[in-house]
C-alpha cells in the first residue's frame, strides 16, 4: 500500500510549469533583437557560469521551501565556504582536501538548521537568520575582513571548458539531473515529494517527515556550499560579502521557476530554468546601459509579476476569475 501511495503522490513531473520555458525563449529571442552582444561567444561564456553557480544554490533552496520552509543561511554558507577553500588552501593543504572540509562545515550547518527548525520548532525564517548572523560573525573573524585569493587550482577549473560549455554550467546541469533522478526514481525521492505536498498523509504511510525537512535543509546547505566554492574560484578572491548578493536572486529562481512559496510542488528542472532566465535578463539589462543596482529592482519585479501570473492562473482554473482578492489579514 505504501509503495503505490508513493508511486501516486511521489511521481513528480515538470507539467504545469512551461511559462518558464515560454520566457526563456521570448528572452532570448528579444535579446538578439535588442542586445545582440549578449548572444555572442565571450557573454555567453561569463554569464553561463554565473547562471550555474545560482542553479545550484537554488536548487537546494527548492527543496527547502518543497518542506514548508526557507533557509535564509544560505549567504554566509556560501561566503564560509568559499573563505575555508581559500584560507585552508593558502595555508598549504591540497585544493581539494579543502573543497572537501568546505562541504562537511556546510553539512553541520544544513543539519544544524534542520535539527533546529524540526526540534526545536523554530520559525524556519527566524532559525536560518540566526544561523547567518552566528556564520558571517565567523566569517569577519577568521577573514579580519579582508578578503582572501582562491587557490589557483579553483580558479583554473572554475574558467575551464568542458566541449566548449563552462565547466561550471556543465557541473550545474549534472547537480540538477542527479537531484532529478533520485526524486523521481528512488523511495527516498518520491517519500520527498510526499512529505513535502501532504505531511498527513506522508504520516499516515509511516513517512518520517522530520527527517526530510531536516535532508532539505542539509541539501541546500550543501548547493549553499558548493556554490559558494565556484563563486570564489570565479571571482578569484573571497571577500566578506561574498555571498550577500545572491539571497534575492535564489528566491527569484525558485518563486520564477513555479514553487509557491506555500511548500509542496515544485520542479528542480524549472528552477534551473528560471536561474539561466534571471542572469540572461540581467546581462541583457546590463547591456541596455542600466545600473547595476537595477539588478535588484529587476530581481523583485521578476518575483511579483511570476505571483500575480501564478494566482492569476489559479482563479482563471478554479473559475473566480472575477471574484475580488481576499484583504490581508
């Protein structure tokens, strides 16, 4: 019985979020009518890797917020880990022995978090800020504020190819067809997703749901982590606030990409779809002569237009079209 539940409820797919997609072609084609320059070889090659760094960080945000959560560590995650490659590295020891104490700091964070959250019932929003005020408090301790150069290794391997993609955007796409296979192939995937859309009844068929919230959480850190390790190698230095501009845009990615914020559904596939639409437009903003500080505004506007389309949607299929929004609160 359990193993039909799952097979019914588990099996996700990627119907229902083909607006993305729709974008993504409509952006480019605008693009190559309105900022060429941003279509040709050397663009292309900066922003690909820059789109795959926020795909792997959004992922695990994807999957925190499938749980009925958020993790607002993810910056000073991202900025720790990037700073232990850095640091551990210019002290002498092997990149990747460093990469690899990188993730185990971001593994105790992510189970930090989920412990804390499931325990210790804790607001998710409220748990992962302190757990960024106690992170970026070490940060600026081991770093005295100054920033640190990646090992040279990283930052070869970051700007490499891989059959003339970015090796970075290659590694993206492999983090997203992984997560992909295990949630749809495996029990464990598909007791995610359960847990995710109906704790009731992911109780009632004897689905741990504690244990995915806190996996969730463990997850994004991980993306957090990993993401934090290209970044550095991308930027060649680690700086204190190295990760405090990517909040907003991985929130972006998952709200663009179709996962309401309400938890449950989602697609991993949309999301990364969501984060190469998010760094085209902001190169094609770029190119069109706007401040850089109108990523910010770009990014905001992309998380309420992607809202009101979505609950549009919503009334247009539950016919209430013409009925009036509810008053908050």
């Amino acid at each position: 019985m359990t193993r039909r539940l799952l097979q019914r409820l588990g099996s996700g797919d990627d119907r229902g979020y083909g607006g993305i997609w729709v974008a993504l072609v409509v952006l480019f084609a605008a693009s190559a009518a309105v900022a060429p320059g941003t279509l040709r070889p050397a663009p292309l090659s900066g922003m690909l890797p820059l789109a795959g760094i926020l795909v792997v960080a959004s992922i695990g945000q994807t999957l925190v917020v499938r749980q009925r959560g958020f993790d607002l560590s993810l910056p000073a995650t991202m900025t720790l880990c990037g700073l232990v490659v850095a640091a551990t590295a210019r002290d002498g020891l092997p990149f990747p022995v460093s990469a690899v104490l990188a993730l185990v700091i971001a593994l105790v964070v992510g189970t930090a978090n989920g412990l804390i959250v499931v325990h210790l019932s804790i607001t998710p929003l409220i748990a992962t800020l302190a757990t960024n005020a106690v992170l970026l408090g070490v940060v600026w301790t081991l770093s005295d504020g100054l920033p640190v150069a990646a090992p040279e290794g990283l930052a070869t391997f970051v700007r490499s190819d891989l059959v003339g993609v970015p090796t970075v955007f290659a590694a993206a796409v492999l983090v997203v067809v992984v997560a992909g296979l295990v949630e749809r192939r495996s029990v464990v995937g598909r007791s995610f997703v359960v847990a995710g859309s109906s704790p009731a009844t992911a109780r009632a068929a004897g689905i741990p749901v504690p244990a995915h919230v806190v996996g969730a959480y463990v997850v994004s850190a991980l993306c957090a982590g990993l993401a934090g390790v290209l970044l550095t190698g991308f930027a060649g230095t680690v700086t204190p606030t190295l990760g405090d501009s990517y909040l907003l845009p991985v929130v972006a990615a998952v709200v663009v990409g179709g996962t309401p914020l309400t938890g449950g559904r989602g697609s991993l596939v949309a999301t990364a779809a969501a984060a190469l639409f998010l760094t085209q437009l902001g190169q094609v903003t770029l190119a069109l002569g706007a401040p850089t500080s109108s990523q910010l505004l770009v990014q905001s506007l992309s998380i309420v237009l992607a809202v009101v389309l979505r609950s549009v949607r919503r009334r247009v299929r539950t016919g209430r079209v013409g009925e009036p929004v509810p008053a908050a609160g």
